[in-house]
C-alpha cells in the first residue's frame, strides 16, 4: 500500500448542522494536497448538510449538547481519569477558571476516547507517510489535536497546528475570562495561525515565551464573480450577513433606518441575512416605524445561497455592527463582489475595513451616528461609489483571495 499525506481536521459543526461555513472553500484545497482528509466535528449530529471532495471523510463526534453536558463534562472533570491530568486544573487563575477547567477536562477526555477510536478504525485502511493534526479553533479542540497527535508520533511524521479567530483567541471574550490549558497547548504544539494581526499581537503579548509558534494566516473567501450595474434597482440597497445575537446588534441598522426614514429619506432598503434570538427585536421595529417595504428578512441562508445573493442583486453597502470579531469573513465575501463595506472597529477589523474600501465605526456607535454614516454613503456621487467599489474589490483580491491565501497557506 502506498504511503499517503494525510490531514486530520477538528471542527465544531462541519460539515454538519449548519455552522463554519467558511470552511466550505478551504476543505477543498486540503483535498487537493492531502490523499485522505478525515474530519471530525465534535458537536455534529445527523446527516451532512454539505459536500466534500472525494477524499474527504467525515465523522460526527456527537458530543453531548444542552444544559446536560455542563454537568456531565464537570463531573467527569472532577472524577474521571484520562489524558488530560488532574493536575493541570490547578493552574486555573481562580474559582471561575477552575469551573470552566473541570468542564474542558471532561469534555476534553470524553471526545479523546471516542475520536482516538474512530480515528484508528478510519486509519486501518490507510497508510500514512504524515499527518496534519490541524484543529479549526484554538480551545479544546486543539488541545484534542495535540494529546491525540502524540499516539501517531512513533509511527510517522506527524505536525499539529491550530487556527484562532475570535472568542477562542481573546481570552476576555470568555465569560470566565480565561481559556483552560493554554499553556499546555502551546508547550506542545507545533504552529498557531491567528486570522488576524491584531490577534496574533493579542497572542505574542499575553504569551511571550511563544512568540515562535504564533503566525498570522488570513482567511479567505473564493471568487464567485462581481455585482452588475444591470442588476441595481431604484434606491439604495444595504445588506448585512450574520446570526442576529446580541454580540451582532442588528437592531441598531432597523433603528438608524427609522431615523432616516424620520428625514424624509424612504428609499434605502436593507436585506437582512440570517436568523436568531435578536430577531424579534428587529421585526418590532420594523413594525414600530412602518419599514416592512425597506427591509427583507431573508432568515438563514446556506453559503452557496447568500454568494447567489449576492451576484443576482446590487448592495451599495455592507453593514456590520458587531461588538468582537475576529477578522470577519462575511467583509471578505461581500469586498469579493465589490461591495464597501461599513464596520465596527474591533479584534481584526480594521486590517480589512478603511477609508479606501469603506468606513470603521467607533465600537461604541448608536443607531444616530450609523445613520449618519449611511446617509454619507447614500449621498455620494456615482464616480465616488465606483472608487470605493473598485478598492473593495482590490483588496480582496490582494489580500483575502481563498485561491490565493490558501495555496500559500
């Protein structure tokens, strides 16, 4: 049997359920310079809800989910043995630290068991020259890469690394303000790639004795082609991309719509792209203000689905008001049409969003000040907003192009 690269990838959802989406173009450059890629997503359940190349397998770890699995994990934290050891729960800064220690211990030693298992039953067909260890996010996930790379390192090559994004980067987006077993990751393993330079100087300062292992790799999005002017409608046409939770803070676009709408000004319309828990919120202030015919909730959409948007309609404006980021891929995606961009100023932002492709926003904005903004937009010339369609472009193209970051990557 010949000797194969394979790539062991960790996830939370993909390619099930509905989550990391972004992952949908990526995979396909790791089938194409791995023979075998084997996925396992801890939290996935049920069928794929995506495809996968050929050599591409998927397992569903289906790790236990709800109110439950805080009391089966931080039991199993407390009592159970396994590869995580005892004593690394005592370098827990405090009592919250500790808590949230006990329950990525048994998680932690509960997934090792079930992937190790399945990993050796999916391997027994193959024979590796190397492994890739590669987990998506830099939590418990690539704590699981590490324990689990160190049963392959007798038997072949093997290399661990791990991206970072956003909350599972920046320690103070965690309600208990710490991240369990840092340390011990980064003892072991091999690369850490953030998504964004603000987060890998997060990284470098917080742990300098790895300023070694710590290397930013931006993400990117594939090219599905750029916005035609046949396809603009009369008016002016926003669109935003994201779940509506409050760390997204749709609402304030409803809010500054309604005080435009107050200015006399009724043709600015927005497609809003996703659903969640903020919802209701959004959808009485629409109702409040009389904005049913300038606002489309599209409710969630799959990938594919909302790059179809995208080509199909004309968006003058991207908006997005969010609280933390890490180095948004939904920028990249509507940059890649053409399409300015208006966003917070916060985690990674501003290394995609400035005044050539768009505008940053103070991350403590209101709903008046992003009125104000999208008015100034809205009151452009033509050849204004074709400059900053152009830059938008540009930008992708020169620094978030998925053929691009992850050939080199």
């Amino acid at each position: 049997m010949e000797k194969e690269k394979i790539c062991i990838l960790i996830t939370m959802e993909y390619p099930f359920l509905k989550g990391e989406t972004f992952l949908e173009s990526e995979v396909v450059y790791l089938a194409n310079n791995f023979d075998y890629v084997l996925v396992f997503a801890l939290n996935g359940f049920g069928s794929q809800t995506r495809g996968v190349p050929k050599n591409v397998e998927c397992i569903a770890v289906k790790n236990t989910k709800g109110l439950l699995r805080y009391v089966k994990y931080a039991f199993n934290g407390i009592i159970g043995s396994g590869i995580v050891q005892r004593r690394e729960l005592f370098k827990s800064p405090n009592i919250l630290g500790f808590l949230s220690s006990l329950y990525a211990r048994g998680r932690v030693n509960a997934s090792y068991k079930k992937i190790l298992a399945l990993l050796n039953d999916s391997l027994s067909s193959h024979n590796p020259k190397s492994i890739l260890f590669y987990s998506y996010w830099f939590m418990d996930q690539a704590l699981l890469a590490v324990l689990i790379s160190d049963q392959f390192k007798n038997a072949c090559d093997t290399k661990v690394i791990s991206r970072a994004h956003g909350y599972d980067l920046y320690e103070y987006r965690n309600k208990t303000n710490y991240i369990p077993f840092r340390n011990l990751v980064f003892k072991k393993i091999d690369m850490v790639y953030p998504c964004s330079k603000d987060g890998a100087s997060y990284l470098k300062a917080k742990y300098p004795q790895y300023t070694n292992k710590i290397e930013v790799a931006y993400l990117g999005s594939a090219d599905n082609g750029i916005q035609k002017l046949s396809n603009k409608i009369k008016g002016f046409h926003i669109v935003s991309c994201s779940s509506l939770i409050p760390l997204k803070r749709n609402y304030l676009i409803a809010e500054a719509l309604a005080i435009l709408k107050e200015k006399g000004i009724h043709d600015i319309h927005w497609t809003c792209i996703g659903s969640g828990p903020e919802e209701s919120r959004i959808i009485k202030i629409i109702n409040n203000n009389d904005l049913k015919q300038q606002v489309l909730l599209t409710g969630n959409l799959t990938n594919s689905q909302v790059m179809s948007n995208y080509r199909e309609n004309y968006y003058d404006l991207f908006v997005n008001v969010s609280t933390a980021e890490g180095l948004p891929v939904s920028i990249m995606e509507a940059q890649s049409f053409g399409i300015p961009s208006i966003a917070t100023n916060v985690g990674g932002t501003k290394e995609i969003v400035s005044e050539k492709t768009g505008k940053l926003l103070p991350s403590n904005l209101d709903s008046a000040l992003l009125a104000d903004t999208i008015l100034e937009f809205y009151n452009m010339t033509i050849e204004q907003k074709t400059v900053l369609r152009d830059a938008a472009r540009n930008n992708w193209e020169k620094k978030f192009n998925s053929e691009r970051n992850y050939s080199k990557w």
